[in-house]
C-alpha cells in the first residue's frame, strides 16, 4: 500500500514509519507544522509540533529512506483545536485538545489530503491496535495505550488507519529505535500541551478570556466561601487553588463540584458530592460492530489514563448514556466517555461521546 507517515519528531512516530517501510508499503513522511509561531510552543525535552521536532523529523526520515514533507496546518489546528479549547473552558467545560487534535486534524484533514493525494492510509506511531476484524484495542502496553483519545474516531477513519506500534511496549520501540540508528531513541516523551508554551493553563485562558471576577459557593450551606478570576480556571474534581478564605465547618478539604459559566459561580463541598452513578454524552460514535439496538454491558473509562467501571451503556436519539454499577468521582463534561468490551481482555473498544455538561 502507499501511506503516508505522520512524523512528530519523536521516537513512536519514527520507528511506526520506519515499520510500515520494514512491511512492504510504499511510505511517504510528512511532518504537521501546527503552530503559527513555533518559538510559543514547547521545546526540548517537553517539545511537540516545534521546528525542533521538525528537523529531528527529518532526520529520521532521512535514515529511514523515505521521501519527507512538511504541511503547515497551523491555521486550521488554530480554529479547530486551540479555539475550540478555550471556547470549552469558557463554557465551563474541560476539554482534551489532544483528543480533538486526533479527530480533527491528524485523522480529519490529514487523511482527507493524503486520500486526495492518492494513498491509501496513514500511520501513526499512537500506541494502539487495529485488528484483522478492524477493531480499534488497547495497546499491549497499558501504561501508554493511547485508545481513549482515538475512540473518537469513526469507522470511515480507521479504515484508513494503521497503527503498526499496538503490539510492543515503549522499552522496545526506544529499544527497535536505536537498531535503525535514529537519533530520537532516546528523546523523552513530549507532556502536557503543546500549545501552552510555560505549561500555565490559567495564565493562557486568562490572556485569552480576561479577568472574570465570581463566587465561590459552599454546596452544603450556599455561603460564599472564596471569589474566583475566572471560572474558567476550574475542573470537576479539582482540590487545590480553591481561593477558599473560609474552613468547612468539618476541617475535611473541599473540591469543585459545579461550574456554572452564566452565574460565573464555582460550587465546592465534599468528595463524596462528586460521586456519579450515571454519565450522559453528545455525538456519539460507535465503532466495536453493529450499532446496537438497546442496552449492552461495557466497560466505561471518563478520563484519560482513568481506570474503567462496569456499567450498562445505550445509544440514544440524544447520545450515548451509561448508568454505572458503582459510582465514579469526579466526572467533568468535556472529556471523553469510552465504552469497552466488556470481556476478560477488555480492550476492545466499543464507542465513545463526549461527556456533557
């Protein structure tokens, strides 16, 4: 087949391209230029999408043997990631850009050029599987799976799709790296996000979005407790940088319950408060076989790198619902819900919706 390899810059991108040539497939690299400025984004050990990553990139490609090419996609990551995540925040929600960027760009735009350019995939070096049957699994290497931020992806997308890395751990790909000679085997994973240079989420919202004095409001007695900037600083779940000037009555800490964008209100109380025992979601996809036809049992994971909760999940006209067999804590609209098949294994995934408000 003729793919095209999404090159990073960092060592799973290069040794998945490095695979799809050791296979057979005719592979071009393409490296995404998705910053307007690329000095504003994350450089050396904590990089992503810099002219750093680009010339390693190369270089990689070079050793390789593959032709290599740099598309600028910086407008369109703009609008349809950076936007969309600040839009997110101010609707009082807690978006994963990194998901979005997957369903968006690399699997969105990308793949619509390269299938216009005439190949026949794209391969990434996303730790995850795609069997003989097309079923999107979790890699064998738990502590990088990267499955939840592909669940978004729909079947169109990842037939398309090849992620040659879903069988090894990240020991062997560094180790498979330095066999090839690429100088990127030992490059440290890139954190964080990419596009918030000093890793300050506040500080990035806040010259985005301005000061937007409110309340912090007590769940249990309604007193006001703290005021906020912003409440677009907060996250469900969240226990520290409270601007909490008053203790609770019980001495025990306190964490965000509720954001509430048109009051500009944050409501905090117990730990137990956060406690959910059903989790609804908008635009669904369904990917792990027939769309099914009323409730099935499943596996549901709610954040990234969270561990998952039995439950009973179901398509509805609005979306996806679960109702989960034990509470969970501290679910934030925004996030992705990911079903699960529900087997021994449990890794393949069924679905996925984003989590609502």
């Amino acid at each position: 087949m003729r793919v095209l390899a999404a090159m990073s810059g960092g060592v799973d991108s290069a040794v998945a391209a490095a695979r799809a040539v050791a296979a057979g497939h005719d592979v071009t690299g393409v490296h995404l230029a998705l910053s307007r400025n690329p000095q504003t984004y994350r450089t050396g050990a904590r990089g992503c999408c810099t002219v750093e990553d680009a010339r390693d990139a190369r270089r990689a490609a070079d050793v390789i043997g593959i032709p290599f090419y740099v598309w600028d996609m910086a407008e369109q990551f703009h609008s349809d990631v950076v936007d969309d995540f600040v839009a997110e925040y101010a609707a009082g929600r807690t978006p994963n850009p990194c998901l979005r960027c997957n369903e968006k760009i690399k699997f969105a735009a990308v793949l619509d050029r390269a299938v216009a350019l005439g190949f026949d995939a794209v391969v990434t070096g996303h730790h995850a599987r795609l069997g003989p049957d097309g079923l999107l699994r979790r890699s064998v290497d738990l502590a990088k799976d990267q499955s939840y931020v592909l669940a978004v992806l729909n079947r169109a997308q990842l037939d398309r799709a090849m992620f040659p890395l879903g069988d090894s751990t990240k020991a062997q790909v560094r180790a498979e790296a330095a066999r090839y000679g690429l100088a990127v085997a030992d490059k440290p994973d890139s954190h964080d996000i990419c596009f918030i240079a000093d890793g300050d989420t506040r500080g990035f919202l806040a010259d985005r979005l301005g000061n937007v004095p409110g309340d912090v409001v007590d769940a249990t007695t309604g007193a006001v407790v703290g005021r906020h900037d912003g409440a677009y600083a907060f996250t469900v779940g969240q226990r520290r940088g409270l601007g909490i000037g008053v203790p609770a009555p019980d001495g025990r800490p306190r964490y965000v319950l509720s954001i509430t964008p048109t009051s500009n209100t944050v409501t905090v109380g117990p730990a137990e408060a956060l406690d959910v025992d059903a989790v609804t979601g908008v635009r669904p996809v369904w990917i792990g076989g027939d769309r099914p036809t009323g409730p099935v049992e499943a596996m549901l994971q709610v954040r990234a790198h969270g561990s998952t909760t039995p439950a009973v999940v179901e398509l509805t006209d609005a979306g996806m619902h679960a109702q989960l067999h034990r509470p969970v804590r501290g679910v934030a609209a925004g996030q992705a819900m990911v079903a699960y098949r529900p087997d021994p294994a449990g890794d393949v995934v069924l679905g996925s919706a984003t989590i609502a408000g």
